[in-house]
C-alpha cells in the first residue's frame, strides 16, 4: 500500500515534532515564517505613528519636512532589508575592526571640512549634499561591537581583568562622543552596560562600577559649577541638570521648554484634542516639537489613551525582542539583541520621561516617531538586525 504521508512531494511533519514548533512560532509557513512578525507589527505601527505626527508637526513647522521624513524612513526600510537578508552573526570576531569604526564615527565631526554645527551642536558631518549624525550610526556599531567582546566568555567573566578590559573597549568610544554629544553619549553607556551585565559580570564588580560612576558624575557636575575650577560641561548641559532639579532657575530657557511640553501633554487629556489641533505644540510654544519633544506633540494630539497605546506598541516590541534572546542558541546573537533592546528602552524612558519632567533633557530622539533621518535609518537598521537573527537562527554557527 502507497505511502499517503509522500503525496505532494513532501513527506508530513509529526504534529509535536520541533520542526513543526518552528512553523508555529514563525507566525506561518513560507515566505512569513523568515520574519519574525511579533516584533515586526509593533515596531511598523510604531513608524507608521511616527509618520502621521510628523506630517501633524510639517502642516506649523517649517523645520519639520514631511518629504525628508519619508524619505528617511524608505531609506530605512532598504537597508533594514539588506541588513535581514545579512547573518549577522558574520560579525561576532571582528572587535577590532568594529572597536576601530566606532572611534572613527566618533571623531568624524572633529574632522576639518567635514564636521558642521547645527543648533550649535558640532555632532555632524557633511559630504556633499548629505548630511548626517556619526552619533547615531555609531549606536548600531557600539552593539555590534559589545556584543563581539563580550561573546567570547560564553555568559561568565571570571576574571577581573576581563570586566576591566570590556570595561574599557567602550570607556574609549563614550568619551569620544560624550564631548560632542551627552545623550548619545548617554545611549552608548547604558547598551554597553547592559551587555555587560548580562555577559554574566559579578554583581559586586557591578555594584562597584555604579558606585564610581556616581562619584565622578557628581564630581564632573559640582566642578563645572565653580569657578576656577575645570569646566568638563558645557554650560547648556549643566543648565538642562539644574533645570531638571528645578525648572523654575531658568524661566526662558530650558525652564520654559520643560514647562511648555509638560502643558502640552497635559492639555491633551484623556483622548486628546484630535489630529492637527495641537494648538499648544503647532503654534511655536513647545521648541523642538518635531524632534525633542515630539512625545510632547503625540500626546497633545491623541491623549492618554493615545500615549498609552504608543507605549504599549514599543513594550510589544521590546518584550518580543527579550523572548526572541532568551530562546536563541547563538550568545552573540542573544548579546545583539539585548544591545538592540537597551537601545530602544533608554530612548524611550529618556525622551518620554524628559516630556514628563522626570528625565533630564538630552534631546535623545524618540525611536521611530523623532524627524530626523540619521535617527529613523538607525531605528530600521536595528529592526532589520532582529529581523535577521530570527531569519538566521536555525542555521549552524
């Protein structure tokens, strides 16, 4: 008697066999099964947000181009894809060259010719008819890099000198940018020190890093406010820290900005006040409404039920990531996920939480939504990173 299971040139998968777990988890069979949907909806329902708040923001603000938004975001798109098709798994055992690339991204605006202020910030790069933040690609670079550092003790740093010395491929790159730009800077430290961690360093030398980390921060800050003594911030980061403690010492400056997106997201209430009627952040009271504070926008527009939807897309997003680590074999892999995950958590706490007047203000773009196209590209890029670690993940090492 013929055997039914081979009719259709394939024999049939038992129904708790692994292979047939895979398909499941895959979120379909063919074409879908290489992308890992449960972090790919949230994160394009997010873009597409982003997408009708700027558009919101380009009808009041001249800054706030609608075609260079899309043209960000399309971009991001194509090279997203180029990066799924990519193992990048590739990448696992070259620190050296991506340690090397993150220092030059770091200094590129340092470059004669090449670096540009703008909005009186000397953190970016012009050639030709582009231009872009090196900060912000740098980000990607920093995962890639931690992740390959830290790979090679397989979930268990035994020895203090290789916390030190992990420790110190990304103590070079930080202060690199944390000259030019405090909150990549910011970004840069927290995805290093959650590889880190979670490459298995001991709790103590943790506990002990902080504990440093504190002391020269409040050193850094109580120096830069006496005179005579050396000034490591600039007078605007000092005064966004002052101004978080008490936003009233600066009433016209990032006093009156704080307050403004605080008006802001308040105003919108419970459903907010509708598309396009942000009469609070359209009409020039909210600085940076397209990029800063573009929560501030969101939330003027759509309320509380808006915002929480917002949040709850980018904790769709971020919870799938972190299921999507825990189950992959590869630990390379499972560290460039995590790098991908403190990215977008960082960003988000930062930027909303600066909005809610329980964040300093960094001008730390939110991901997805903030105009800007070395942002946006960024925030794709990662997507396309997650995207190819699920594409790869049944393929051996």
């Amino acid at each position: 008697m013929p055997d039914l299971s081979m009719i259709g040139g394939a024999a049939s998968v038992p129904k708790g066999s692994a292979h047939a777990r895979r398909g499941r988890v895959g979120g379909g069979r063919g074409p879908l099964e290489k992308l890992y949907l449960m972090q790919l909806i949230p994160a394009l329902l997010v873009v597409l947000i982003g997408i009708l708040t700027i558009y919101s923001a380009s009808l009041s603000i001249p800054e706030a181009s609608f075609r260079s938004h899309l043209v960000g975001v399309a971009l991001g798109i194509v090279v997203a894809i180029a990066v799924w098709r990519y193992d990048v798994r590739a990448l696992s055992n070259m620190t050296t060259a991506l340690f090397v690339l993150a220092c030059v991204l770091m200094v590129l605006p340092r470059v004669p010719g090449l670096g540009v202020e703008v909005n009186g910030m000397m953190g970016w790069v012009k050639l030709g008819p582009l231009r872009f933040q090196p900060s912000e690609p740098s980000k990607i670079v920093v995962i890639f890099l931690m992740a390959s550092a830290c790979a090679q003790y397989n979930g268990k740093i035994e020895t203090f000198r290789d916390y030190a010395k992990l420790c110190g491929t990304l103590l070079v790159p930080l202060l690199l940018i944390m000259s030019l730009d405090l909150g990549t800077g910011l970004v840069i430290f927290f995805i290093g020190a959650v590889v880190i961690i979670v490459s298995g360093a001991p709790r103590t030398w943790v506990l002990a890093t902080i504990a440093l980390i504190v002391g020269v921060a409040a050193l850094v800050v109580i120096t830069s406010m006496i005179d005579g003594l050396p000034h490591i911030l600039k007078e605007y980061q000092l005064k966004r820290l002052i101004v978080f403690v008490d936003p009233s010492v600066d009433p016209t400056g990032d006093g009156y900005n704080l307050q403004q997106a605080m008006i802001a997201v308040g105003s919108g209430g419970l459903f907010g006040k509708g598309f396009g009627n942000a009469t609070q952040a359209l009409t020039g009271f909210v600085p940076e409404a397209q990029t800063d504070f573009v929560f501030s926008l969101f939330a003027e527009q759509f309320g509380f039920v808006g915002s929480l939807v917002l949040l709850g897309l980018y904790a769709w997003m971020i919870l799938s990531t972190v299921l999507l680590a825990m189950r992959t074999e590869g630990f390379f892999s499972r560290l460039v996920l995590v790098g991908c995950v403190a990215m977008w958590t960082f960003q988000v706490l930062e930027n909303v939480g600066m909005c809610l007047s329980i964040m300093p203000i960094t001008g730390i773009p939110l991901p997805f939504v903030s105009y800007g196209s070395s942002s946006m590209v960024v925030q794709l890029v990662s997507v396309g990173i997650v995207q190819s670690v699920w594409r790869h993940r049944q393929k051996s090492a």
